[in-house]
C-alpha cells in the first residue's frame, strides 16, 4: 500500500482515506477508515471516467452484481455512493495473502488443503449461481485467504447467465487460462463457465503451476480450445475430480453443489487458514489491520510523532514491508479486505444510520432518495424483502423498487394483496379466488392455485392460513380456516377446520408462527389452534377483555384490547397484563428486542416486553393510524390526517426528533409506511420516499 499522493481526496463520504491500495483501468482504491474505527477497501471512479455514462454503469454494476451475493465466501459490499459526481463503492477489507501469492510463496497445497478449498469456492459459486449472475473472472489472485476460508472478490465482469462475454469493443474480459473455451470463443458464458475456472484454480493450486501454458496469450487460449490441460501433477485422488470440471463442452462439467460433495475435505483439512505459514501471515495481516483502525495519527508526515508514534507515512512503509497483502490486482484484484468483526451492517444494502451532527433536532433529514411516483391507488401496503420494498397497491398490481435507489424492478400484474415468505424467497399473493407463488427477483408468476372466495388470515414460514367463505359467505357465516404448505413450485392443502368463532364475528384477525395459528375477534377472545392439524390447543375467554390483533415474538403471544398481555404461546400460560390508560384500549404495534410499541389514541407507548412495565410515553396531537414503524433507533407514527406529518421519536428513550411533511395539502390522505435496513419508507399521495434513521 502507497501514501495518499497529489490529487489523492482526504476523505470520501464516511470514510478518512488512510492510503492507496492500487488503480486499474477504471478506478483507484484506497484504504479507508470511517469514525468507528472501521476499515473499509474504497474505489473511486476515475474523474475521466465519471462523465462516461457507459463506464459509471459498468462501475455500478460490479457493485450490484456483488450486493446480490448473499454468501459467507464473497467479500460483502458495505455501501454505494455519489459525492462530487464521482461514484465509489466501499467493501469489506479482507486481511490475507491472495491464493497466488500464498502459492509462490509457501508452494503448492497439500491434497487436504486444496479439498478444503475447492469445496468452499464451489459453495461460494453454487452462491453466486443462485442469484442468477455468473462471475466469470474467478482466478487465484481473485481469491483471498482469510481466517474464516478462502473469499471471491471483484465483481467488475460479473454479469446476468444470459449476458454475452464479448466487450463493446470485442476484447475478451477473460484472463488466459482461466477462462472457459466458449468465453474465449466469445460465446455466451453461463455457470458452468465458473466451473471451469474452478478447475484451472485447483490445478494451480496443487501443482503450483496453470493447466494451460503458453509463450504468449494467444498460445495460451488456443491451449484452452484445442489443448489438453496439464494435469500429470496433480494427486490422482484430485485429479478425478477435477478434470470434469474442464471439459470442453459446458453440459459435461459438474455442478457446483456435485464439486463440494465430492470434495468433501477430511477432518482438520481448515487448518490451511488456522494453522502453518499461511495461517500466521493470514494472523500478521489481521493484526497490522487492527493497529491501522486504532491508528490515531492520520496527518501525513514523514517522522514521528510529538508522542513518538510513527507517522501514517512510515506506517504504511511498515505494512508494505511485512508482507502484508494489500496491493491491487490489475485494478480488480486482492482490493476487497477488511477483518469480519469490522463489517458496520447486517446487510449490504443496510443505509447508514444518521450519527450526531448529520440531523438537526426537530428538523427532519433530507430524503434517502424520492419521492418516486408510484400508480394511483386508494390504498398501500408496503413489504421489505432483503433489498426491495414492494408496494401492495391493490390495483391489484405489486410493485418493487431497490431500496438504495428507488428504482423501479419489476411489477407483477393483477395478483393482489402479498405477504412474503423468507424460508421460501417467495412472495404469495391473492386476486379474486387465486393464489399466486411470486419470484422476490423477477416478479414472475410462478405458480397459480384456485382458492374460491377467501380471506387471508397468516403465513408462517412456508405454511399459508386464510379462511374459506366459499360455501357459506351469503349467511355470514364466519366459514373454515384452511391450512396450504407452500413450495417454490406449488401447493398442498394441510387441513381445515370450522373457524371457531360465531357467526357474527366481523373482525377475525390472526398470526402464526411457533407452532401455533392464533385467531382473535374481538369482543369473542383469542382461540390458538395447532399449526400441524388445526386443532384447538387453548383460549383467551371473552370475559378476560376484548382481543384485538395478535402478534407472534419468539414463543410469547402479545395481545391489545382493554389491557396489554403477554401469553406463553405453546400452552397459553398468562404472563404479564398492563390495563389501558384510556377507554379506548390498546392496540399492539411493534416489537422490537425486549421492549414493545403500542398505541391508543393519541399516545405512543414503550412497554418493557419482559413484564410489561411502562418505559416512556408520548402524547401527540393526533390519533395514531396503522402500526408504529420500528427502523435503527427510531420508531415513527402517523396519523389518517396526512397533514400532521409522520412524527420520529428516539425508540429507546422517546425523545421527539422531528416530523416529515409532504408539500401537499391535506386532502391527500393518510400516510402507509415500513422499516428495514436503516430506512423507513412513507407513501402518500403516489409518492413513494425513503428517510434515514439514527
């Protein structure tokens, strides 16, 4: 790693740059530390290359393509953004020689070694493979190795299965040896383009040598079309295994999921990353790391400190020195390093929270992005899926947009009102007497179910609960709770059962999650039926106060009404009961780690969820519409009266922070919201906004 130079920014977004990592055609990457401590591998579009919308896509795309990885073995992209026009991406900073370094310096790998390996980067690939995009430039100096295993990093030609590999200019993004014979060719790559670079990696690896050489570049394709890989060297017991993954024809090479069976390393074969030479360069990297994000000298000098500390100068001539791998590989190599315990978020597409000093207190933010016009309609749902907010407008269309941009993805046409089921990455919706099995990344219709005149009751990972008026609905009859298993290729019916309610109730509402389907009508009770057969396992009388909306956490049931209580959801065991402070009752809202939002009329509550003991209470001058929202360390409100603005309080505390107002008048309506990721999403209007969060 080099000093800052000439022209080198001090700081980019939330980062303090500390050094260069390298530069390549399109960007320069630098080491940066934000003000936790935390590390981070930054690129920065070229300046000459900001203006060039061809060359700002393709940046952007790498970061795309990466945030759509959801593996332990990809380096994890930390955020996106624009400052000064100029786009950077910020990813983990993995500490660690590269397999090619590791491999020159310490040689070849022992056959239990390159096991361990190849089944962790064919999981990795079976990864990447499933979210539709093929890497298609995995190689030994794009491979890290970490304490944790071996980590695939750039993204920088990654592209959809269906993406062509020819360049605009015709040059093959491919490096020789490596690449499969159709990339080569110019043909369409898919996975199994992956799965051949596989296979040169671990030839690499156990011989120290590529499986196709070459004086020259075109020597070395013409090896790969035509030619036979090397392979005289490699254990017999490896090189059955890896020599399917080299055929020339795609549809002979294993799938990745095939490779990590068969792979499959003996016991302590880890120990590559936790013990031996490279585990202690892994463990020097680790450390040169930490003293960097403790580093309290970032002023550049060339001696030493008024404390005798060395300056950042001779720190990092240090860190180059030791051998620590920090330099880029031809601009889209090693870049992506950074120790785990130092990843700032849960998920890539996480916003950062707004810290002390980025929000003035009563004022509200500026928007994340939006307000993004959405299609008119009366009334909004909104759900979070990983990096999509989708909008149940009950047009009945369903609508997705990228949570970091507010783009539109996709829209699913005439499905109606959606719940989603993380289990099954699957999004089950309604219209009419229909059930559909939607895909979270196309919004393709996957499958269809008649269902007859319904009402949907709950989902509970992959088991869907509605309650069935077809025979019945003209008397009013409540009608049959029925039970579906859901799979990502259709449905089974599990039972029915009569609902176990009298005919008048009208307000039949539920949840269902432990093992349990829980229904309440109001002035009726609650009833808790077994999720496995429907049948009644215990009740909340009618005369113990009215039962409104039920909310399932972990193994406790809490219920609103004329009290707040909690019951043991496996048994019905009573817990904790807290009366309403009013008349009106109150209604459950959120819960969020041990303590729960509720409301009733004009006041927003925080109860301890352990005994249900008052934390804080706020009074606001309207009455609170729909649930609280819950996003970082904020809980928002809303009311039907849209001009009142959705109001943000400080969720541990219940500190007023501001309130965010539209433009419009109030004849506009009510606000819907939801909350993920340090974002709260707000719709009103057909206005679709994203707000940040403390």
């Amino acid at each position: 790693m080099n000093p800052l130079g000439y022209g080198d920014p001090l700081r980019i977004g939330p980062y303090r740059l500390i050094g260069v990592l390298g530069e390549g055609g399109m960007g320069k990457v630098y080491l940066g530390r934000d003000s936790s401590g935390h590390t981070a591998a930054v690129k920065v579009l070229r300046t000459e290359l900001a203006h060039d919308t061809q060359m700002a896509q393709r940046f952007l795309r790498e970061a795309e393509a990466a945030q759509a990885v959801k593996s332990k073995g990809v380096a994890r992209v930390l955020t996106v953004q624009t400052e000064s026009g100029r786009p950077f991406i910020a990813t983990e900073f993995l500490a660690g020689p590269t397999l090619d370094t590791a491999v020159q310096r310490y040689g070849a790998l022992q056959e239990p070694y390159v096991r361990a390996l190849g089944a962790a980067l064919a999981r990795t690939l079976g990864d990447i493979h499933t979210t539709g995009l093929v890497h298609r430039d995995l190689k030994p100096s794009n491979i890290v190795l970490t304490s944790t295993g071996p980590r695939v990093i750039d993204f920088g030609i990654a592209r959809p299965e269906h993406g062509l590999t020819l360049t605009t200019t015709g040059q093959i993004p491919v490096t020789p040896g490596y690449g499969a014979p159709e990339q080569v060719l110019g043909q369409r790559t898919g996975p199994p383009g992956d799965v051949f670079a596989l296979g040169a990696v671990l030839v690499f690896a156990s011989t120290g040598t590529p499986a196709y050489q070459g004086g020259h570049v075109a020597a070395v394709q013409y090896e790969v079309v035509h030619g036979q890989p090397r392979l005289d060297t490699v254990p017999p017991g490896l090189r059955q295994l890896i020599e399917p993954c080299l055929a020339k024809d795609p549809a002979l090479r294993p799938l990745p999921a095939h490779i990590t069976a068969a792979m499959a390393p003996p016991r302590g074969a880890a120990k590559l990353w936790k013990q031996g030479p490279v585990a202690t360069e892994i463990g020097q990297s680790e450390e040169w790391v930490r003293q960097l994000a403790t580093f309290p000298d970032l002023a550049p000098r060339t001696s030493t400190t008024a404390t005798g500390r060395p300056s950042r100068r001779r720190f990092i001539t240090g860190l180059a020195a030791a051998g620590t791998v920090l330099a880029a590989a031809g601009g889209g190599g090693a870049w992506w390093m950074l120790r785990d315990e130092a990843v700032p978020r849960e998920h890539p597409w996480d916003a950062d929270p707004l810290a002390e000093g980025d929000y003035e207190k009563g004022k509200a933010p500026d928007p994340l992005w939006g307000p993004k016009e959405t299609p008119e309609t009366d009334r909004v749902d909104m759900l979070t899926i990983r990096d999509l907010v989708v909008l149940d407008t009950r047009m009945p269309d369903l609508l997705a947009y990228s949570v970091t941009t507010g783009k539109r993805k996709w829209t699913a046409k005439s499905v109606g009102e959606a719940f989603y089921s993380p289990s099954l990455d699957l999004i089950l919706a309604h219209s009419t007497d229909v059930l559909y099995g939607i895909s979270p990344r196309t919004g393709d219709k996957l499958w269809d179910y008649d269902l007859g005149i319904v009402s949907p009751i709950a989902l509970d990972e992959d088991v869907y609960y509605y309650n069935d008026l077809s025979s019945n609905w003209a008397t009013g009859d409540p009608g049959n709770v029925m039970a579906l298993r859901l799979t990502k290729s259709g449905v089974k019916p599990l039972w029915r059962k009569r609902m176990p309610f009298v005919f008048d109730a009208d307000d039949i509402d539920g949840a269902a999650g432990g093992g349990r389907l829980v229904l309440t009508a109001g002035k009726y009770g609650a009833v808790a039926m077994d999720a496995a057969d429907g049948g009644k396992v215990w009740t909340v009388p009618a005369k113990s106060g009215s039962a409104w909306t039920p909310h399932i956490s972990g193994g406790t049931l809490y219920l609103g009404g004329q009290s707040l209580r909690s019951f043991r959801l496996s048994d019905g065991d009573r817990g904790w009961s807290t009366p309403a402070s009013t008349n009106s009752g109150l209604s459950m809202g959120a819960v969020d780690g041990d303590r729960l939002y509720a409301f009733a009329n004009n006041e927003l509550r925080c109860h301890s969820a352990k005994d249900g003991s008052e934390i804080w209470v706020r009074e606001l001058n309207y009455t609170v519409s729909g649930k609280p929202v819950v996003s970082g360390n904020t809980v928002w409100v809303s009311s039907d009266h849209g001009s009142e603005g959705v109001k943000a309080f400080r969720k541990d505390t219940g500190e007023p922070l501001w309130t965010f107002h539209d433009k419009g008048g109030d004849t506009k309506g009510g606000w819907s919201m939801a909350g993920a990721g340090n974002r709260v999403f707000t719709v009103r209007d057909r206005k679709l906004t994203a707000m940040p969060v403390v």
